[in-house]
C-alpha cells in the first residue's frame, strides 16, 4: 500500500494488532501511546519482521501541548496520514453513578473523548489540504447500549459515536473518509486497566466463550481502508459469535 499510517494507543491490544497488520504491506508507520519503552520494543520487532519504517512518538493524548508537540516532530509528509485511528482509550471501574470515582471519570471522559479530539484536530489541517484521508474512530458496544455501572465509559463511546458522525460530515467536501468500528468483548488490557490490575477479575470477564481477539478488528479494520476511494464503511459492530449484545453472552458451562 505505501501508506502513512497514524496509530494512537499502539503499545498493545488493538493498536499493536493494526500496526503488526499494516506494517505487513510495507507501510510507514506512525505509533504513540504513553509507554515509550513498550513502542521501542514494538518499532524493532516491527523492522525486524517487515519493511515498514516505523517513527515512534511518546506523549499523552490528554494534553493538547504534548499532542501538539509531538506532531511538530513529524516531517512534513507525515503530517497528513492516509489513515488515522483513533484507538486510544481506556475504562476504570465498574461502579453505580452514585458511587463512581471522579478522577476515574475524568481521566476516561480525558482519553476516550478529548484525547481523540486533540489527535484529530491537530492533523486534519494536513489532510485538508491534501484533500485526502481516512480517519477510523475505535467505538465500542457500549456506546450502542448502556449496561448497568458502564454509566460515564458508555457515555464516552457514546460521544465517539456522535463526533465520528459529526467528523463525516464536516470533513464530506474534503474527501476525506471516517468510519467507526465498534467492537464487543475483546480480550486486551482492558479488562486488566478497568480492574486496577486485578488479574483474575479481569480473566473472568472472557470465561466460558472465545471474544474477539485484538487481530481480529485489526483485519477489520485494515479490510476498511482497503476499499475503493469512492466506498466508505460508516459504522460497523463487530462482535464475537457467543456475544448478542453489551450484556448478553453464551458462556459454556
């Protein structure tokens, strides 16, 4: 493909799998996340096993100044991604409203919704002015479905459901595309984060039935750039087979 791909949250789950998957076509790969040490390692096995050139940029999406920052870093050319994907994010707790964690709720309410803005706004000048671009916003079930104590991370995927149809429009004379993938359960850090690190709570989210795993929505996802300039996938809801809805899931017994 030759492409410039712009990854935020690579250093694992699904940003690590989108970067392995487009690494594979000899892509130029763009990887952030906060974990300098995690995307290090990441660039070299990357060139290691591919031809992709591989820039790694550490920073934190909350903040408008690192985001800026890091995007002056970049050379002109890779200042107007043909892909862009939006995948950092995180959730913390599993509380009712009444007893949710505030600082919980502002570090989610941070990455899902203005750290996606902080990225976008930054490099959609670029790719304006290329009149080109493909932006892919990682959603989730849980903006489709409120399920019980998910209240603010709901709410934050739900906002990313909103801006990507927002984003569709407002960039529609600039040719530049915007989908939205909205994955189920996937089995990744998340579960772990969400928990606090507590291991074995976060395993028995996955019991009793194969979830997605990170690879899988990254072979969706490259599947969505890989279409024609003039097909667009809006929004796809990509679930595991045992999972109905937000809450509903055939475990084995």
């Amino acid at each position: 493909m030759g492409k410039t791909i712009f990854i935020t949250g690579a250093s694992s789950g699904i940003g690590k799998a989108c970067a392995y998957r487009f690494a594979e076509k000899g892509n130029t790969l763009i990887i952030t996340g906060r974990r300098a040490e995690k995307l290090n390692d990441l660039a070299i096995e990357l060139q290691k096993k591919t031809e992709a050139e591989v820039i790694v940029l550490a920073f934190d999406v909350r903040s408008r100044v690192e985001v800026a920052n890091a995007v002056n870093q970049l050379a002109d050319k890779y200042k107007a991604p043909d892909i862009l994907i939006n995948n950092a994010g995180l959730a913390l707790g599993l509380d009712p409203i009444n007893s949710g964690n505030q600082d919980e709720w502002e570090t989610m309410i941070d990455t899902n919704i203005k750290g996606l803005l902080n990225i976008t706004k930054e490099l959609i000048p670029y790719m304006i002015e290329k009149k080109s671009g493909h932006i892919l916003n990682i959603g989730s079930i849980a903006g489709r479905e409120v399920y019980m104590n998910g209240n603010v991370y709901c709410a934050t995927k739900a906002a990313v459901d909103s801006i990507s149809k927002a984003m569709r429009i407002d960039l529609l004379p600039y040719g530049i595309k915007v989908t939205q993938i909205a994955p189920g359960a996937v089995e990744t850090e998340f579960s772990k984060v969400r928990f606090g690190g507590d291991d074995s709570r976060a395993k028995a989210v996955y019991n009793g039935f194969e979830p997605l795993h990170p690879e899988d929505v990254a072979e969706v996802i490259h599947y969505a750039t890989s279409l024609p300039a003039h097909v667009n996938i809006n929004d796809l809801l990509l679930m595991p087979t045992a999972q109905a809805s937000a809450t509903i899931i055939h475990r084995k017994s």
